[in-house]
C-alpha cells in the first residue's frame, strides 16, 4: 500500500490564481481530511468527508472547495490564492468509527 | 470538542520515560482522548487514544484520570527519534474526521 499520497510536494503561486492539491489514499477508507499547518502552529481543519459524496467544513473553509467523488480521491480547490494561503497542507484518512488518521506527507505552498 | 491544555514543552533524558501531560477539564462521557507526534515538518503519527481505561501498546501508555479531567503519555523508554510535537485531543466518538489539534508540546530527548 501506498497510504496517502499528495500532489504536489511544492507550489508557488502568485496571488489570484487558482489551483488543485491532490490527495489519494489506497485503503479504501470512508473518512477524509483537509488540514493546514501555520508555522509554529498545531493543524487546523478545512473540510472533511465521511464517504464518496458528502463533504463538510471544518473551522477554517473559506477560500477552499473540495469534492469526493470517488472513495480513493479528496482534491482541495484553492478559488483565487491569497498569500494567508501560504501553509503547509496535510491530508489524512481512516476507516469509518474510531480509528486513526494516517496522513500523507504534505504539500508546501506559498502564495506571493 | 473539549478544548485541551498542554504544556509548551518538555525536555527529557534519553532512556527516561517521558511523561507529557493533558488537561480535558470541561471533557464529555462520549469524548475519547487521542496522542499523535509530528516529527519535524511530517505528516501526524497516531499513537493511542481511550475513553476511560488507561491503554498501553507498542508504542506508549495513556493514563486517564478517573474523573477524566486530564490524561497523561508515558513513553516508556524516550529515544532521540521521539523528539516531536505531541498532541493531546479530545475528540466525540464517531463524529466523521473532525481532530482539532491544539499547538501541542514539544517533547526533546536529550543524550
């Protein structure tokens, strides 16, 4: 198994533009997430999905899209990048109930 | 989610066990307390979590106080590769993925 894989590993942007993070995992698991890390920060939630086709916000949503449409695939949108963008990104996930988060390796974006 | 309390940081003796604690004080019945590490700029590793039980397995023991107002990680024996960010949360049982992660201590094991 590959776990969780992200696309890319860096990215810089300018402000306005927009772009997609890819996050995959391989265990077929039912739960998703989105989360960024400020530096010197713990990680903050942006959405979340419990299964193909349902989303939801975490605490920090604005700026962000996603959709699940398929089990293995939870794409982050960023609409028109700002430089309070400028984050580290962290995709988890887990089976559904009360078990860990495997999360992947991250993608560095910068927003100028 | 309960909000959780911990310590900036911490530094521990290698071979030591490494006691970090957690305060929960405003936790729920159905709130689980869960352990994950970041090593350096990684992904979150998880470590353990429990209701009211204390658990232990490969990797650490988590002490649940009996009123579940705090909660402790013992790692047994701390190496230098346990030098890491750990974070305590509490989290309602089956709510989806939603962790909310505080900023966590930061463990450094010393030679």
């Amino acid at each position: 198994n590959a776990g969780v894989t992200q696309t890319p590993k860096f990215q810089v942007l300018k402000t306005g533009q927009s772009m997609t993070l890819q996050c995959a995992q391989d265990m077929n698991h039912e739960y998703m997430s989105w989360y960024r890390q400020d530096p010197g920060m713990g990680l903050r939630l942006i959405h979340y999905s419990v299964g193909a086709g349902i989303t939801d916000q975490g605490e920090v949503p604005n700026g962000y899209n996603v959709s699940r449409s398929t089990t293995e695939d939870f794409p982050l949108r960023l609409l028109s990048a700002a430089p309070s963008q400028t984050s580290v990104y962290f995709c988890a996930s887990s089976r559904a109930g009360l078990y860990e988060q495997y999360f992947g390796p991250g993608t560095r974006l910068t927003v100028t | 989610d309960a909000k959780t309390t911990q310590p900036t940081s911490m530094d521990c003796a290698e071979g030591r066990a490494a006691n970090l604690p957690c305060n929960h004080s405003t936790i729920s019945g159905n709130e689980y307390v869960y352990w994950y590490r970041q090593i350096h700029s990684q992904g979150p590793q998880y470590i353990i979590h429990g209701l009211k039980n204390n658990e232990t397995n490969e990797m650490a023991s988590l002490i649940i106080t009996e009123d579940r107002k705090s909660s402790t990680l013992i790692l047994p024996h701390a190496t230098l590769r346990d030098t890491a960010v750990y974070y305590c949360i509490v989290r309602v049982a089956d709510t989806g993925n939603q962790f909310y992660f505080g900023t966590g201590t930061s463990l450094t094991v010393i030679p």
